[in-house]
C-alpha cells in the first residue's frame, strides 16, 4: 500500500491536472480519484484481508477544476493489443506515473509520430511527474506504428505509450 506522503503526492497531481478520474491498483491495493466540479474524492480500498490496517476513506475538498475525459490505461491497452503484429513491436512504456507530452511545449511540433524512423537515444516524449519533466528515449532503434495516448493524458507506470516495429 502506498504511504500517505505518496497518496498526497497523487492528490496534488491529479488536482493540478486536467483529468477527472485516476485508479491506481498495485499488489491488491487500489486507490480512486474523481475530480468533480466542487471537491476531489479519494478512495482506497484493500483487496486482501489485512487483520491491524482497516479501509481508508478519505474526502477532502479541493478547488474546482476543468473536467476533462482521460481514455484508461486499460482502454489503451485494449487498443494496443488490438494492433496487428503485436509480437514483433517493441512497447516503450512510462517509467512512471505522470502526464504525457508529445513536444516540448504546446508551439513546438511533437517529438515522433507515426512512421517516425527512431534510434535508442531518440526522445520520443516527455512525462511530467511533480513539475519535475521527464525525456523518454525511445529504447530500440525502429520506426514508430502507433502513438497509444493523447496528448497531456495521465499515465501510470509501466503503460505502454508507443508500438515500435524494431530493425
């Protein structure tokens, strides 16, 4: 189960984003966020029986925020698996929970997209996490299939975030 200091670090996150709803499930823990116009709501619940650490459930009010739709994780998993060819591409996948960025800023183009011919040390985006903007390089020398997130999504740690068809 995540520490408290960890769950306010994911509060603050998810309240300084654009989405309205965050799941996070490790080792039969899982922890809810929804973000509604007034107030963000928090839930963590416990899968397996644990006999001294009862349910938390914590509701504290926050300012209002834009309410914006955020595909899943697991609606892009979905969709990945969905992709012709799967075994041969090679999933960059986030090393951490954050937000996705394609460019460097909201006036410069993306970093890859679709066919974009990379090498190991490419970046191919960046993922925010704490104000703090990650580089992710593209791993493999390849060309890029399929772009598996939008721009500014939240993403969790281990979600795939590109397809790459290696050479």
């Amino acid at each position: 189960m995540l520490k408290v200091e960890e769950i306010r670090e994911l509060i603050k996150l998810v309240d300084d984003s654009t989405i309205d709803e965050f799941v996070y499930e490790h080792e039969g823990s899982k922890i809810k966020m929804k973000k509604n116009t007034s107030e963000t709501i928090v839930s963590a619940e416990s899968f397996k029986p644990i006999a001294q650490a009862p349910q938390v459930h914590t509701q504290p009010t926050v300012q209002p925020a834009a309410a914006v739709e955020a595909q899943p994780a697991k609606e892009a998993e979905q969709h990945s698996a969905s992709a012709g060819n799967e075994g041969n591409l090679h999933k960059i996948v986030s090393p951490m929970v954050g937000t996705f960025y394609q460019s460097s800023s909201p006036e410069a183009g993306p970093y890859v997209s679709a066919g974009s011919k990379v090498y190991k040390e490419t970046i191919v985006c960046i993922v925010e996490a704490m104000k703090l903007f990650n580089e992710i390089e593209a791993e493999v020398n390849g060309e890029i299939v399929e772009i598996l997130v939008k721009d500014g999504q939240l993403v969790e740690y281990g979600q795939p975030l590109f397809l790459v068809k290696p050479e």
